[in-house]
C-alpha cells in the first residue's frame, strides 16, 4: 500500500517552476600583490534561478579554477583551497526585492543576498550585480571582493607580499529556461 502511495504521488504532475539555468557560467578572481599579479577563470559555474521568488544559488568547482602558470594553479588547489577537502564554493540566497523588480532588457542593479561557502567556511554577504533579460534567457553579473582571511584560508608567511589580501571576483552567467 505505501508503495503504491509513493508511485501515485510521484506520478501527479507538479506545476511548472518558473527556473532559469545554467551549467556555463564564468567566474573569475584576480589578486594584485607588489610582487605578482594572479588570475584565474572558472568556466564551470552552476547557476538556478527560481525566476517566481527570486532565489538564487551558485556553485563552482575550485579544480575548475585555470591559470596561467601551472606552478600556481597547483599551489592554489593543494597548499591554499584544499581542493581535496574543500571541493567547491557556494552561494545561496536571493535577489534583494525580488517581487518589485521588473526584467526588461536593460541591466538593472541588484543586491544578491545570501551565505557564500568557501574553504568550508560559510558567510553572510550582500553584494551588487546586474540582471536583465536576454534573447535566450536571463543575464546575470556580479563584481565584488572577498578578504582571503574571511574565509580562513591560510597564506604561508613566505609568499604574503606575493598574495593580496583582498581578491577581486567577477561571476558573469547567461540563464536559459529549465
């Protein structure tokens, strides 16, 4: 009886979400330092969009970081992020007044508000970005920065003239309809 319950129960259909999405997007980070500037791109980024409420969650595979210089791509992943341990970084919130904004093709500013997990580290962030319809889909963009020592990651006192503090990131994503 139970299994025939469960069976019925998966089988009506659940209204339609209203969900954006992508697997595509790009985030990037760039670091100054007096010594050596370091950047990096991601073209890995996940991306949902529940279009009805406004929420919205990132997800970004820290492997899925390439830089320039294989020496400091392998120092990023193995000595900095602990890759291994910490696979990924997340971001799951929503868009600040969401229920009064209206999409049209031009870029409007937006807050996304939410936690953003990084190093297995979780905090609290707000930062601006832009969203804006798009022929496909649902364009979003996001600049800010992020303090290396918010998220705990550990810089070895030898190399810290070589590694900014701050870091800039940019996550740019293109959101078509699930």
């Amino acid at each position: 009886m139970t299994k025939t319950l469960i069976v019925l129960i998966l089988a009506i259909p659940l209204p339609a979400k209203d969900v954006y999405f992508t697997r595509s997007g790009v985030i990037s980070f760039f670091s100054s330092a007096p010594l050596e500037d370091i950047e990096a791109y991601n073209q890995q980024v996940t991306c949902v969009l529940d279009r009805e409420k406004g929420e919205v969650a990132f997800q970004a595979p820290i492997r899925g970081f390439m830089f320039n210089n294989a020496m400091m791509q392998e120092h990023f992943n193995e000595n900095y992020m602990e890759s291994d341990k910490f696979p990924k970084a997340l971001f799951k919130g929503n868009i600040e007044n969401w229920d009064s904004l209206i999409l049209s093709d031009s870029s409007q500013s937006v807050h996304f508000v939410g936690s953003m997990t990084i190093h297995g580290v979780t905090q609290d962030i707000k930062e601006l970005g832009t969203i804006s319809l798009s022929k496909n889909g649902i364009d979003g963009f996001a600049k800010f920065q992020i303090r290396v020592s918010d998220y705990e990651i550990e810089i070895p006192k030898i190399v810290r003239k070589n590694i900014a503090e701050i870091v800039d990131v940019s996550v740019k994503v293109k959101l078509k309809k699930k």
